[in-house]
C-alpha cells in the first residue's frame, strides 16, 4: 500500500511536467490509478474497522470469559470454607470472635472482596458505574439513603419480636464484625463487580434476576452446614434472600453507587442480629 502511494504520486508529478503523447498517456493513467487508490482506501478503511469491530468482540469475551472462570472457583471456594473449614475451626478454637475474625472478615476478604475490587479495575470501561464513582453518592441520590431506615422495620417486623431489642447481651463483638463486614463484601462481589459487570439496559430484568439466584446459591453452603437447608426452601425462608437480592440490586442500579446497598444492607442484618433470628433468615 506505502509502495503504491509512492507511485502513485510520482505519476502524478510525472503527468504534471511532462508533454505531449507522454503527458496525455499519464493523464489518462492518472484517473485509473486515481480510482484504484480510492478504492484501496476503502478497502484499508473497512479492514481497521473490521480490526476494531474484532478488538470490541475479544474485549467482550474476555470479560465474559473472566466471569465463567470467576464464578465457579468464587462459588467452589467458599463452599470448601464453610463446608470443610469452618468445622475444624469450631472444633479447635473456642473462641467465637477469633472464629469469626478468620472467616467472616479475613477469609471471605480474601475470597470475596479483593478478587471483586481486582476484577473491577480491570473492566472498568465496561462497568455500568465506573469503579471511581462506586463509592461516591451524588446529591441527587441522596433520597435512596431513606432505604436504611426502611430496611431496619423491615426486619423488626419480619421477625415481629420487638421486646428483644432491649436485650444487649447480643451485641458481642463477632455480631458487630459481621455487620460492619458482611453488607461491604457482599455487595462489593455481587452488584459492584457481578451486576455492575453484567448489567444492559436492553435486558435490565434478566441480570438482576440472575443476580439474585446467585446470591442465595452462595448462602447454600453455610446452609447445609448448620442443617437448615430443608427448612429454608419449605418454609420460603430463601424467598427473603430472592427479594433482599433484588431490592439491592435496584438500590445500587438507581444511585449508582454502593454506599447506598451497602448500608441498606447492614442495617437488616444489624436489627436481625440484635433480634438473634438472623441464622433463620439471613447471615
């Protein structure tokens, strides 16, 4: 393409400062090869629009690609913890905090948080909230901080005991761990990198669907490990997951910003675990 472009000017030149039956045959030259150079043009054009068309389906599969591979070592993961770890943890440490500090702040960090805030940078310009903005609440969003009181009733009235509010002796340095923790890392994983990640608006339903089943397949685990896994699916006990899920996940769509699932979030959990009815409903 270089070598024709160098010609092709040459000829011109050429065209230019020479006479006669010369000049009239590069003349006519000079419209063919004039043709010939926009059509080469147009052919390099498609082709770097076709490179570029080819750079935005391989960015695209390697986001969906991070998610495949995330997902199943994320969920397999946290499942060996819970199922094999945490009992030998319970059986060796007497210590409910220490127990707690190691895998509800320490491990699930490790496990949920950094990998999340990682894969987050890394597909940043493909985030529905760019990761700067994540932590940020505008003014005009604000009003969805209404949410956390809200979310607190919610629980009161879940449970329906309230006279269990003026007992304190719940309030023990693991159940403060696990609420400051838990609403951070949950929310982090799945609407700052999940959702965030996966979210369209030509198909706003199906992700925050597919969120919410993903929520509750990560509560299984601890489920079947304390054996209440029966009793949550026949009670409908896991439909409060579903909903919480759900209700998260259109806090986070509508203030583009996790502060507000985040608090949202551990208020419910900090009222349940006051009321110690949180290991029936919700962890």
């Amino acid at each position: 393409m270089f070598t024709y472009i160098i010609l092709y000017f040459h000829n011109i030149a050429y065209s230019i400062t020479s006479r006669g039956k010369m000049q009239r045959h590069f003349r006519i030259n000079f419209l063919r090869e004039s043709m010939i150079f926009l059509l080469l043009l147009h052919t390099v054009s498609n082709r770097n629009g076709g490179t570029l068309q080819m750079a935005k389906h391989s960015a695209q599969f390697s986001k969906h690609a991070a998610l495949w591979i995330f997902y199943p070592l994320f969920f397999l993961a946290w499942a060996l913890v819970q199922l094999l770890l945490v009992p030998v943890l319970e059986a060796r440490i007497s210590s409910e905090t220490v127990r707690v500090l190691l895998t509800d702040v320490l491990l699930k960090n490790l496990i949920w948080t950094l990998p999340a805030l990682l894969l987050i940078r890394h597909f940043a310009d493909r985030a529905y909230v760019p990761p700067k903005e994540l932590f940020h609440l505008r003014s005009k969003n604000a009003l969805w901080l209404l949410t956390v009181p809200v979310a607190a009733c919610y629980a009161l009235l879940l449970s329906g005991d309230f006279q269990s509010l003026n007992d304190r002796a719940s309030l023990t340095l693991p159940t403060v761990l696990v609420v400051l923790f838990v609403g951070l890392t949950e929310e982090t994983v799945f609407r700052g990198w999940m959702l965030n990640t996966t979210y369209a608006k030509t198909h706003p339903y199906a992700a925050v669907a597919v969120n919410a089943l993903l929520f509750l397949a990560i509560h299984l685990p601890k489920w079947i490990r304390q054996g209440t896994c029966a009793a949550m699916f026949l009670s409908g006990g896991f439909l409060t997951i579903l909903l919480l899920s759900v209700c998260f996940s259109v806090l986070f769509l509508k203030s583009k910003s996790l502060i507000v699932p985040i608090l949202t979030h551990s208020a419910y959990d900090l009222v349940i675990l006051m009321l110690e009815y949180g290991g029936c409903v919700y962890d």
